[in-house]
C-alpha cells in the first residue's frame, strides 16, 4: 500500500492517499471531526477561564482540542482543526493551532489543516511551506490542507510539489456547503454546466498524475454535504478525487445522503463534522470528551454502513 | 470628510475610504508597498542573522520590515504586508506580523493585511475578528485586509458588518494579476461575458451601501496591473470602488498602464508594487531602507502623475 515517493531518502515518504486509505481500513471510519473552538460555546468551566483574555482563551483552546482528539482518536480517521478559529486570538491562537496538529499526528490522526489559503507565485510557495512542507527538522504542520481555487492552476503548483515530494495532500473547494455559494459557483457557462463543474474539471486535471497505489489522488475536493445531488455529480467528474464532506450534522446534511460519493471505494470519501461531535455535551455538562467520543463513533458507524464497504 | 458611524460612541470611527481619501490627498500619493520578507532576498548581513532559525528569523522580518515602514512612509498611504511570509515561519512569524502591522499603524500608514481569506458562517466570523475587528482593548490588526469571493456573498457578511461598525475596509479578488487565474476567472458564462466580470457585479453590489463621503465604497477590488484592459474594464463595472492594483514593476505591470483606474479621483485607485520597492538595493548592499524610501518616492510620483490629480 505505502508508496515510496522518495525510494533513496533516509526517510520513506507515504502517498497522501495511501496513508489515508490504510487508517480508513484500519479505523474503519471515514469519519474527519472539525475542530471549531470558539469561546462561548465551550463547557462552562471552560468557558469561564477562556473568556479571561486572548492568551488563556488559547491555552484553554489547547486543552480542549486534545481533549477531543483522545476521545474521538480511535474512531475519526483525521481531524480538521479550522485555523480561523485560532487565528482570532492573534499569535497565541497560532501557536495553539500548532500543538493542536502535533498532538493530533501523534494520536494517530491524519491533519487536514482548514485554511482555504489561495495565492500565487512566491506566496503561494510561503503558503505551502506554512502547512504541508518539513519545518527544518520538524515534520509538516499537517499532512492536507484546504485551498481555494480562484486563482487558477499555477496557484496550486507549489502544493502539487508537496504531494509529490512530501506526500502532501489537497483538498480543493469545489461546491462549498452554504447558500450563498451559488453566487459563483452556480453560474452557468457559454459551454454548459455551472463554474463548479468546470472547477471540478480542472481539480481533476490538477491530480491526475498524483494517484497512488489506492487508485486515489492526493489531490482531493470539498463538496457540501449539504447538496446531495451535487455530491453524487462531483463524485462522477473526480472519479480519483477524496471528496471531503462537510456539512454533516449543525449544517443539516445527513450520511444517507452522501452515499453516492463512495463509489470510488472506502476510501473515497471523508465525512466532516464539527459542532455536532465537538459540543455533543450542553454547556451544562462537564463531560465533554465522552459525549465528543460517543457521537464521533456512533457517526462514524452511520457513515461506514452508508459507504458500503 | 471624516464619516462618523458611531456618533454616539466614545471613539468616533471613520469611514474606511475616508480615511484613504484624506491619506491619499495629504500624502499626494497612491502607492501601496508590499511587505514580502523572503529570507533569501534579504540585504546581506539580515540574511545571515536569518539562517539562524525559524524565531531568529521572524525577529529579522520585524526589523526589515519596520526599517522599510520609516523609509516609505512619507511616500506611500499604505503598507501591504502578505501573511504567507510571515505564516511560513509559525507562530513566532505571526508574532512578528502583528508588530510590523502596528508599526506601520502607528507610522501613518495605513494597514492591508493581503491575507486572501475566504469561509463561511462562524469561520468568516472568526477571521473578521483576526483581521479588522477591535481585539479587546486593542484596535483592529488591519485597516483593510483582502479577500477571496468564491464562497459567495454570505462569507463576506461579517466583513461587511466590519466595514460598517468598526471603519475596516475589504478588498476582494476580481481579476488577479497572474497568468494562471484566467483558468477560473476568464471563463465565459451563459449570459456573456466572464467570470471575473460577474464577480466585478457581485463586488459592486456588496459595496453599494458603503460608500463613504468620498463617494468610494468601503469594499474595492483587487484587479492585476499585468491586465490594463481588464483594470480599464473594472473601473467602468465598479465606479463606487477602489481599485487595488499588484502587479507594478516585479511582475511586469507599469503605472502608465492603469491609468483609466483613476476615473473614480485621486483615491480610486492604488497601485502597490512589492519586490522592486523592498528590494531596491541589491544584496550586496546595505542600505536597504534608503534605496526602498527612493523606490517608493520615485513611483509614487510617476503613479501621481499619471492619476491626473
């Protein structure tokens, strides 16, 4: 399964995809949990000591988030910690996003780093040296990020050279989860069919000499769960895509609905949700870890049983 | 000039375009310095220090970048400092972008965060939070910040509430300056014309109630000067906004070329050049900060005279 993309280096670099698909048998679980903190959502005792400053409010960010990978560890294939979150709180919030993703990699979860970053040339490059490059003698910050694609193909070059040389992965918006989405890529083209379809296509492109021994690229696209028509056209324009999920559960998708995007394998799909695992407790409760882990196993059977494998 | 949106609030917030107006015509300029610390394009003895590490060269960012603050301020209304340089150094480089984004704040400058973020609901939230918002006690890490509008109109809303409670500015991608973009942008769609063209639409639409007493909206456009059609284009698609124009000087762009962009006044346009200001002086020198402060004072001329002004 593991493909050797560096044959002659000290340290043997795994596909993306490869690695995906192993912990995806292993775990039995499609099941990605989006780490969103935010403050006022927070268990009470939590909450109280996060809303002391921007500096606790971080720590406590920490604490709470490795808390949620213990529980959810042996049932979530990857974690998806949204850097937004932890970008409000400025410096401190950066460096709790960074001890968030060690701690999840050392958990045995794959990282998608959520960050939607987007540029072109030597920024682009600083981007990808950000989340998906070794750090000197540190590893990458994660092993996949999320990226927008509106600044066309040479934008994504520096990544590519990341799956290649590092066994990076992508995750390209296609067809996001809100309304107000279709504002772009709803519109209709000279040639037929809407933007995102064309997006599609060239996400397509973009990994198709990235495919590895799993039949998978190591470049994938996020399409909302949330429109479940699109998720099964996506799925048949990105036949060796990871098509990311989001918008299970607070978003209102249901896993029943994503069933088409399993037809390229187990694999093949990754189920995301966030608010649903991460706050399964009420404010009320202190047990926040047992209601994360309850939920993120019993979602990620649903998932599993949906995806026919 | 000054709008006052708060006239009841203690401190009186002015209007995002307002305040650029007044700078613009104070300053007698229209020029925007990137601020793209790369390690390998330091003058000498910076580099060297640089090498050091990731921390060593997060502090060399801040001194380089400070340095070119003091020598381009009297010339240039604002400072564009790109996260992704910073962010390619962790959190110590997202340390040293919030103190080189109060420098440039205090020195009279005003700050836009080329940060190209784009996401939906509460993680649009928390990135209007990171970027333009009051932080506490503290006043918002930028004036402006820049953004990306494939997620549609919903991802900007809190964005726009910024522009309208705390005085922020958005400048949203349209046309960018490199090749690759036209992969998306340049798409033709049903009803004629381009992608970018209908986002040019969307851009004017979201900014139609902000506009200040400058006659600018608060949301202006992000348009390549590699494109002086297309900038010529914009401006007639978005008369309200500014015009933030890359692409000057590194990449191949000329003021001469975007002169149509300042059919709106003195302020409807800005023209921000990177690479060819910051380094100036070649490696081998070491008076980095007088060569950029020359840079800077010579384009801004020739930009002003080309604005008709």
């Amino acid at each position: 399964m593991a493909q050797d993309l560096h044959p002659r280096s000290a340290v043997a670099v795994t596909h993306f995809a490869d690695r995906l698909t192993d912990a995806v048998e292993r775990k039995r679980s499609q099941l990605v949990v989006g780490l969103d903190p935010v403050v006022e959502q927070l268990p009470r005792g939590l909450r109280r000591e996060a809303e002391a400053g921007r500096a606790e409010a971080a720590s406590v960010f920490v604490r709470f988030c490795c808390g949620i990978v213990d529980a959810v560890a042996p049932h979530a294939v990857a974690v998806k910690p949204q850097s937004a979150f932890f970008e409000a709180l400025g410096s401190a919030g950066v460096r709790a996003f960074e001890e968030v993703c060690a701690y999840a990699r050392a958990a045995d979860l794959l990282v998608i780093a959520d960050a939607k970053r987007g540029d072109i040339g030597s920024t682009a490059r600083a981007y990808a040296a950000a989340f998906v490059e070794p750090r000197g003698a540190e590893p990458p910050l994660a092993d996949a990020v999320t990226l927008n694609p509106y600044l066309g193909g040479d934008s994504l070059e520096p990544f590519l050279t990341a799956c290649r040389q590092h066994g990076a992965g992508i995750f390209c918006l296609v067809k996001t989860s809100n309304p107000g989405g279709a504002d772009v890529q709803d519109v209709t083209l000279s040639g037929g069919g809407r933007l995102w379809e064309h997006v599609a296509g060239l996400v397509h492109d973009w990994g198709d000499d990235l495919v590895g021994d799993s039949g998978l690229s190591a470049v994938g696209a996020v399409v909302g769960a949330t429109f479940p028509r699109e998720v099964a056209e996506a799925r048949s324009l990105l036949p060796q895509a990871v098509l990311l999920l989001p918008g299970i559960g607070a978003q209102g998708g249901a896993p029943a609905d994503v069933a088409p995007a399993f037809a390229a394998g187990p694999a093949g799909a990754l189920v995301s949700a966030s608010r649903s695992v991460i706050y399964a407790v009420g404010n009320g409760e202190d047990d926040y870890r047992a209601a994360a882990g309850a939920e993120a196993q019993r979602l990620a059977r649903e998932v599993w049983a949906v995806s026919g494998a």
